[in-house]
C-alpha cells in the first residue's frame, strides 16, 4: 500500500466523482484516499488526516460552489505547500494558464481527456511534480517568446544569479539538498538558503514553480523530464 499513489478527489458533480474513482480502482499502484464535492469539506478532512493516510496529488475541479477550484488552490498551497495539485475542467485553461502556473499547479487537464493521458498524468506528476501536454508544451513555448507574459508569470525586481540558476537545474532534477550541495560543494543549508532566495525572487510557492520557471526560461528543457 505504501508504494501506490494516494490521490484525493474533489468535485461538485457526483457521477465524476464516482466514475473517477471507479477509473483509477483499476489501477494497482494508485489508490483514491479521499472525496470530497466541495472545497470547505475538503480542507475540514484533510486536517484530520495523518500523515500516512495524507494524499499526495488533489484533483481539482474548477468550477464548484461555494468555493472555486482557484480558490481552493490558494488555500491548499498555503496550507499545503507540497500537496501536488492536477486542475480538472471541462474548459480548456489557456486563459488561466499563467495564475495556474504563479500558484504552483502541476498539471491541467480537460475533463475529456482520454484514460491514458489521465493515467499517465497522475504517473509524471507523482515521479517529476508536473506533466505538461503537447498543448501545454505549446502555450508555454508561446510565453517564452513573450517578455509581458513571462513577467506577467514571474514579476522579478532580480535576475536569478548563475549559481540560483546552477541550482535551479538541480531542483528540476528532482536532487536534495544533500545532493546539490555535494554536486556544487556547498552546504545543504546554504543549499536551502538558496532555495528560499529563488522562490522569493521568481514569486513561486514551491518546487513545481521553480520548474515551470525553469521551462518559460529556458533554464530548463522539458526534453529531459
């Protein structure tokens, strides 16, 4: 049981609720842990969980009463941080692509999305903290090739030193601290201070917006995701 993914569902409509949860049942290494059809009872049965029972991915839908999926985005990340979130809507997010991405989100899929896409989404967001599809590959290349979009994404009063951006690369590679630390010879703490400086610096709220950054800025190539 440790091995499998555990994922939390939340979705104002039951018949996605129960069909999600019946998809994913044939999967062996994933197990659903928690449904929820809105926001507020969400939050309430995620705080009394332990951390064994605790989800690792949350798929969100968008559109749900009384609380939006973007706002309990907002809340989650806070509250959070580490909890990997794939955002569920039956529109296509271009439009929201951008605050998506400032948030953290690791992943965005339209509800009609095929089994295998699915799947494997939930997969590369669990092993790597995003999955992005041709699409996303394409949205994103578009805001590399747009300077307001890309400071719409990051507002920096700072340009990342060469050795956040040494760092930056390692962070994508999925490295700890330890490990970052011997590969630039420098100690875990100031690894962590590092860290902490780029989040800062770029607005993010946590790994997967260190990543995504990277990408739009070509720190890093989604090729070797």
């Amino acid at each position: 049981m440790n091995s499998q993914i555990k994922i939390a569902l939340i979705d104002d409509e039951q018949l996605i609720l129960e069909g999600v949860k019946m998809l994913l049942s044939n999967e062996k290494n994933i197990s659903v842990c928690l449904t929820s059809n809105n926001g507020p009872d969400f939050i309430e049965k995620l705080a009394t969980l332990s951390g064994d029972e605790f989800p690792q991915i949350a798929l969100v839908d968008v559109q749900m009463q009384p609380m939006n999926g973007f706002e309990l985005v907002e809340v989650l990340k806070e509250k959070y941080p580490e909890l990997r979130i794939i955002i569920l809507s039956s529109h296509y997010k271009t439009s929201i692509l951008g605050y998506m991405v400032k948030l953290g989100v690791s992943a965005f899929l339209p509800k009609n999305s095929d089994r295998k896409t699915f799947i494997e989404a939930i997969t590369m967001v669990h092993k790597n903290g995003v999955f992005f599809t041709a699409e996303d590959h394409q949205m994103l290349f578009t805001y590399m090739n747009s300077s307001a979009k890309k400071k719409s994404l990051f507002e920096m009063d700072d340009e990342l030193s060469e050795r956040e951006k040494d760092v930056v690369k390692l962070i994508c590679q999925e490295y700890t601290n330890n490990e970052i630390g011997e590969k630039l010879f420098i100690s875990p703490r100031t690894v962590e201070s590092h860290r902490q400086r780029i989040l800062e610096k770029i607005g993010a709220k946590n790994t997967v917006g260190i990543v995504i950054y990277a990408v739009v800025n070509n720190i890093y190539s989604l090729d070797k995701m």
